[in-house]
C-alpha cells in the first residue's frame, strides 16, 4: 500500500479493498514509501480501525528506482545494476517486514482449485521466435507449452542477425520496435529473409510489435518512414496515446491457422501505434462495453495483428499452430 500523501485516509482504502469483495480474503497489509515513524502511525490506525494485520513496510528508495516508458518498465535486460538495486531492496526488506508473520498467514490459504492442463508431445518441429531489444514480450509458460508439445525453439534477432532461421514456422512477438526503426530497417537482409519464408508459406504469429514489423512502413514521433518487411501494405504510426487499450475477445470469421469460423479467442491490446490497415478477419469485443471492431489478418499460414494472445490459455489453438508446421514440414 503506497502511503505517499496520506494519513488516516489510508484505514478506509484498506478497508474498502477487503470488503469490496466477500472473497478478497486480505488479511494483511505491507506500506510502502515510508519511513519508521510515519510506520508506526498508520500500523496503530489500521489494526485499530481494521482487522488487518500491518506486516511491515518499505521506506523511500529512489536509488532502486526502475525507469518506465510508454509502454511500461524498463525490461530486466536494459536494466543497469539490476541485482545491486534487487539485494538492497531485499535488505531493506528483510529488516522492516515480518517474514515470520507473512508465511504463516501465507499457510492458511486454502488450496487453488485448478485444473492441470495435460498436453501429449506429439509434434516435431522447430519454431524460430524472435528476441531481442525489439521483440521481447512473451509469456515463458507460453514458450514452455509449445516445447512441451514438442517444439524445438530457437531465437534469432531481427536487429543483429542476417536472416531468420531455418524453421518450420516462426513468432515475431510484441516489444519496441518504434525504438529501434533506423537498425531493423537497415537489417535489409533480415527484412528480405523474412519475407521470403512468408512468400514460402511458413506458417507464422505475428503480434503487436511483430505485427508492425510486417507493414510496408513504420512513421516515428517525427512522421519520418522507415521500410519494414513489406507483406502487409500501409504504414503504422504512433499516436499519444493507448489505442483500443484492454481485454477482448476475437471471434474468427474464417477456417485459420489458430481457430476455426466461429471460434472465439481471449487476447488484449497495448499500444501506443496504430496503422492504416487492421485487418478484417476477426470482429474484437469489449466485454462489458459491447464495443466491436474488425481485426487481425488470419489464414492457414498466418495469424497477425495488434492483440496479444497468451496460448497456454487458449491451449487448442497453441496444438493447431504445431499442427500446421508440423505439415510444412512433412510438406518440404
């Protein structure tokens, strides 16, 4: 709970947070960015007015600061000092919160009620994801279900290296790519290799800042145009602000390389750009807001477009991705 520029207020937002819901099942709470006194002062308030136990707290540390962009924090790569800031945050921490406290109310929790997924290794494929400074957002569980499908993956840079590896089918994730147009769009060999696999018909995900990458061109803050791979024709451009922000829902128009007509994926977007050509493939909903829109360009060999899809939970389309590059490469 961050105290900054609060005093007694801060028993009603405790408060608030554990009975909004009758399951919240809050039974402690840690301040943040305060000192020991001020401590103290709100640890008598809380467990005077609530039934919340105050654990500890965190004092101001702006030396373990993490640096933040328009789309989030800094990633743990680029992140200078990194383990330094993380052992004095654990320092600090080990000297003003109750661990002792903190795992034994841990031990109460009952058990998640959850079901396993339980997946067969039945494919043999090599999937080629890229990674780098400009494409680096994905889920590791996601990554370790297609391996446990029976992916072999492998990574390449479409910033350093020359050309996309040999591969049965090939992810280009979500990251920064509008921080870095002048080098991937310098990368000619890259831009050529990928779009010939396309050309190939390797099957492919394309999401986000992946999917920027396939347009004919990227426009910076300066609207100065940067040649990209070139198999989706318009031009991306940056905005000021989140466009389309949140959770939502595609539901297929078309037989594709994730789902069938009909069938309905969850995703989210979270993007600052947007472009001249969406796609049409797909109709996203809001939930709660009934908004709709069309999106995404889907087919066999291709799924691509701003939403994010997180396939360890739409595991079905996860199989039927390896499924396809299973055939590409029996079909070689």
């Amino acid at each position: 709970m961050n105290c900054q520029g609060i005093a007694c207020t801060i028993a009603t937002i405790v408060l608030g947070l554990a009975e909004f819901k009758n399951d919240s099942n809050i039974r402690a709470v840690i301040l943040n960015n305060t000192n020991e006194k001020m401590f103290r002062f709100y640890k008598e308030i809380l467990e005077r007015e609530t039934a919340i136990i105050v654990l500890g707290y965190m004092p101001p540390m702006p030396e373990c600061s993490f640096e933040s962009r328009h789309l989030g924090l800094i990633t743990a790569q680029e992140t200078n000092d990194l383990s330094a800031k993380i052992q004095k945050l654990a320092d600090a921490a080990s000297r003003t919160i109750d661990f002792d406290k903190l795992f034994e109310i841990a031990n109460t929790a009952p058990i998640l009620d959850h079901q396993e997924l339980r997946v067969e290794k039945k494919f043999d494929v090599t999937i080629a994801v890229a990674s780098d400074k400009a494409f680096c957002f994905y889920y590791k569980d996601a990554m370790e279900l297609l391996v446990d499908m029976g992916a072999n993956i492998i990574q390449f840079s479409p910033l350093d290296d020359e050309t996309i590896p040999d591969c049965d089918g090939f992810i280009l994730g979500g990251g920064y790519p509008e921080l870095h147009l002048d080098q991937l769009s310098g990368n000619r060999s890259m831009l050529l290799s990928v779009k010939e696999r396309i050309r190939q018909g390797t099957p492919y995900l394309a999401e986000c800042g992946g999917y920027m990458y396939l347009f004919d061109t990227i426009k910076d803050k300066e609207e100065k145009a940067f040649p990209m791979v070139g198999v989706v024709e318009g031009e991306v451009f940056m905005t000021k602000r989140l466009n389309r922000f949140g959770y939502i829902t595609l539901t297929a128009h078309q037989d594709n390389l994730l789902c069938k007509k009909g069938e309905s994926i969850h995703a989210h977007e979270f993007h600052y750009s947007d472009t001249t050509n969406n796609g049409s493939d797909c109709t996203a909903s809001k939930p709660g807001t009934g908004r709709e829109w069309a999106c995404v360009f889907a087919d066999e060999r291709r799924f691509a477009g701003y939403p994010h899809i997180h396939l360890l939970y739409n595991a079905t389309y996860a199989e039927r991705f390896l499924n396809q590059c299973q055939k590409r490469r029996v079909g070689k």
